[in-house]
C-alpha cells in the first residue's frame, strides 16, 4: 500500500513522542535505596575513629568489606578459602572466623569478590574463573554454591586465576538505564595466568557484569591501559562508572577511566593528578580500595592506598616489591573523583593492600566507613586489620566542601 509524505511524517512524529516518553518515563525512575539512602550529616556529627584490630593474623586483605541489607558488615579473606568474619555494630567487634565454603575444600572460594544485589538483598561472592558463585539469603551466615555462565570479551578471554578477588567490593548500579546490574572489577592475567616480569604487559584490568541477579555475566571491553590489575570501580549519581586501577608497568599514579553504558566500554583513560598507585618509588603498585557515600545528590568518593615516596626500582620480585608499603592513608573527593582535596593518614606503620566498605542507614553501622588492610607492626604483609571511622573524623576539624 502507498503512503503519503504526511502520513509517514505523522507516524514518525508520533514514535518520537512515544519513545520520548518512554525515555522520560525511565529517566525519572528513582535510583536504587541504598545508593541514595543516608544523609550526609549521618557522617558527620563527633568525629569516630575506631582503633586498628587485628582481623587476620597473616595476609588476604584483598577479600572486601561491605555491609548487608541488615547493617552487619562482612569481612573478607582471600586466599584462604573465603573466609568471613562479621560484625553487628560497625566493626567495633567481630565474631569468630567462618569460611563460604565449608565442603571441605575452602579453596574453591578463592579468587572470588562480594557485593550486594541491592534489588534482591542477597549477598554473592562470585568466581568467574571456576565459573560459580556463592549466594547468601541471611547477610552472609549461610551459603549456597551454583553454576553461573561467564561470557568471554571480545578477545575471547576470561578472568584467570585471579579472577575477580584483589578488587574493590562489587556494586549494583543505581542511577541509569541499567538500574539493578551488578558490575565487579576483575583481571586478566594473559595467555600464562602469571605475574612474573616477562607476562605483566599481557595483563589488563576488565569488568564483569549481570543483569540476571547473578546467573550469567558478561566481560567487558578491557581497560584500556595494558599492564593493569587490581582494581575498584564506583558509580556516580549521573550514572556514569568511574574506574580505578593499579598498573605494574609504569612508575606512577593510578590510572583512571570511565564508562558511559554501564560497566561494557572503558573510555578516557588518564593517570590521576593526586591518587599514588602505592609507593611512589616503584612501579609495581598496590591494590586499593575505592567507593561512593550512599549519599542523595552528592558524590563523594573514597580511596586507599599507601602515601609514601619510597620504593625501589625495578620492581621484580620479593623485596623489592614490598618496599615503601607503609603509610595507609584515605582520600576524599567531593566533586565525583575530579579533585581529592582531602587527606588523612590511617596507620603510620607497614601497610599494603586495602578495601573500603560503608554501613547502612538506620543500622547500627549507620555513618561508618570501614577500611580493612594487610599490615601492621610485623610487616606489611603480615597480617589483615581493620580500622572505622567517619567522614567528620576524615575531615579532622575542615568544613565539608559544597
């Protein structure tokens, strides 16, 4: 049948005005609760700072922490077969160790990460590697084991043997069109799965991501610096992902880059101005904690690391990568990771690698941001510890930045 011009300029009109308000009408979506859930004054107040404990006594501070749905803050461990240790009042105490899987081979949980599925308040650690997760319905008392699918990038690779431990705590996305996704960092660790000298340039530092609460996850387009691992990645409220990595090629600040669609394609890659990668003396870098204040219309940032100039180059093995690893200090950012204009030192002594976690409002771990590091007077390596503290203890007597 033949149509007219007005009649195809009418049906076009109209499918814009449709789609358009479609768009809109997801566009006013509200964000996730929890992302927007606190008010900013639940940081500050009386400036709290709980005194370092330690979690572990030898390393696996690459495990995450995070808090449930209920407010408990969960401590991980890994290598060590996932090990847990959980706290009921923002990690002032803790409970006695337990472990995720307690079939009796614990190692099948390492080189996995946490994070909470906001939509559902399950809590998964998920290893892409051996291609399962584990999935808990009781904030983390009890777990169940299942079969995921991994999809490999666009060069056919999977997260090796790292997979997606030694990262920051994965999140569920918040504010954009892919609402409800759950995104971790990971590793790819090239064609040897090895961290020796000759294999580093092979590495590059990648995301995973679901839109199905976790059964199948996609790996994204690679970061786009080569030589990068260990990782932390935070959404900021105009949806955008902003992402944080460690880098073993290059003396250097860390490296940063950003995506737009949701955790699929990294662009913008760029060192930070401000943010070491570990000692500043070596190029082998540190792994480092990095999240977002679950705070309505702000977009405060956190990030750990050592801030030291010492180290020693070339970083190739044993000593030399451990020296300088000291100093543990925090980072805030007010304007979404543009500028960190405030600094403040953690613990003096040895100190490597670190995770930042945040309670829950209206729990008992309500205002709290929990960091847990490798470190501590044997050595930097020598065992996992975890300190709390506020954003008022943060800014030690400075006003907060508008």
């Amino acid at each position: 049948m033949v149509r007219n011009k007005s009649w195809w300029r009418v049906c076009a009109v109209g499918l814009l005005v449709t789609c358009g308000t479609v768009v809109a009408a997801a566009e006013k979506e509200p964000p996730l609760q929890f992302a927007v859930a606190a008010k900013v004054g639940e940081f500050l107040g009386k400036p709290v700072f709980t005194p370092m404990q330690q979690l572990w006594p030898n390393r696996g501070g690459w495990g995450g922490v995070l808090s449930t749905p209920d407010g408990t803050v969960l401590a991980f461990r890994s290598p060590g077969g996932g090990e847990i240790r959980r706290s009921h009042d923002g990690g002032l105490t803790w409970d006695a160790a337990t472990v995720i899987d307690d079939s009796g081979d614990a190692a099948r949980a390492n080189g996995g990460n946490a994070l909470v599925d906001e939509t559902t308040g399950e809590v998964l650690y998920v290893c892409p590697q051996e291609k399962w997760l584990y999935r808990s319905s009781d904030n983390g008392v009890t777990w169940n084991r299942e079969a995921i699918t991994v999809t490999p990038d666009g060069f056919g690779h999977l997260p090796g043997i790292e997979g997606a431990g030694a990262m920051q705590c994965g999140l569920t996305l918040a504010f954009s069109e892919h609402r409800g996704r759950l995104v971790s960092a990971a590793r790819i660790m090239g064609p040897k799965n090895s961290n020796n000298v000759n294999w580093r340039p092979y590495h590059y530092s990648t995301a995973i991501y679901s839109d199905d609460h976790g059964k199948t996850w996609q790996v994204s387009n690679p970061f786009p610096v080569m030589g990068t691992g260990e990782a932390a990645i935070a959404e900021r409220s105009d949806g955008s992902l902003l992402y944080n990595s460690r880098e073993h090629m290059s003396r250097g600040n860390r490296y940063l880059a950003t995506s737009y669609d949701g955790g699929h394609l990294w662009v913008d890659a760029r060192r930070s101005n401000e943010l070491p990668d570990g000692p500043r003396g070596t190029s082998y870098g540190l792994m480092g904690g990095m999240l977002r204040l679950p705070i309505a219309d702000r977009d405060i940032l956190l990030y750990s690391s050592s801030d030291t100039d010492a180290g020693a180059m070339p970083a190739q093995t044993g000593a030399s990568i451990a020296g300088g690893r000291e100093k543990i200090t925090v980072w805030a950012s007010f304007d979404g990771g543009q500028s960190w204009p405030v600094k403040r030192l953690i613990y003096d002594g040895p100190s490597g690698y670190s995770n930042l976690g945040v309670g829950r409002s209206g729990t008992p771990s309500e205002g709290r941001i929990i960091l847990i590091f490798e470190g501590g007077p044997k050595g930097s390596h020598a065992a996992v510890q975890v300190v709390s503290f506020n954003l008022a203890w943060l800014l030690d007597g400075a006003p907060l930045p508008e």
